[in-house]
C-alpha cells in the first residue's frame, strides 16, 4: 500500500510540473505572438516611409539636375 501511495504522489508532481512547463510555454508563445503582432506594422511603417524618402530625394536630384542642365545648354 505504501508504494501505491508513493507512485500516486510522484504522479501529482509529475503532473503539477507538466502543467507549469505547459503554462510557461504558452505564456512564452503568447508573448513572441504579441511581440510579431506589435513589430509588423512597425515594420511596415519603415518600410513604407522609407521608399518614400528615397522617391522624393531621387525625384530633387532629378529636378536639380535638370535645372543645371537647362541653365547650362546652349540656347537654341
């Protein structure tokens, strides 16, 4: 009877600490999920404003090249 008793105990705490690892993992993929579901559109914004910025510098550089360009042909 003592050992039915023993297995019976080691079985709670095999089960107590299952479930404490199981929380921890889903605690663990809860917060990665938070921290993708935070990032992406902060990420996106980056991007985004990025491209932006590198239209319009590309777009003055165009500009001013060809007002110098203009200013520096000869006139027909």
């Amino acid at each position: 009877m003592a050992n039915e008793s023993a297995n019976g105990v080691f079985t709670d705490l095999f089960a107590a600490v299952g479930d404490l690892a199981q929380q921890a993992t889903d605690i663990v993929g809860s917060g990665v999920k938070t921290v993708t579901d935070v990032v992406t559109p902060i990420g996106n914004a980056s991007v985004s404003l990025c491209t932006t910025t590198i239209n319009s510098a590309a777009q003055l550089i165009q500009g001013v090249a060809d007002g110098i360009t203009a200013v520096i042909a000869p006139k027909k």
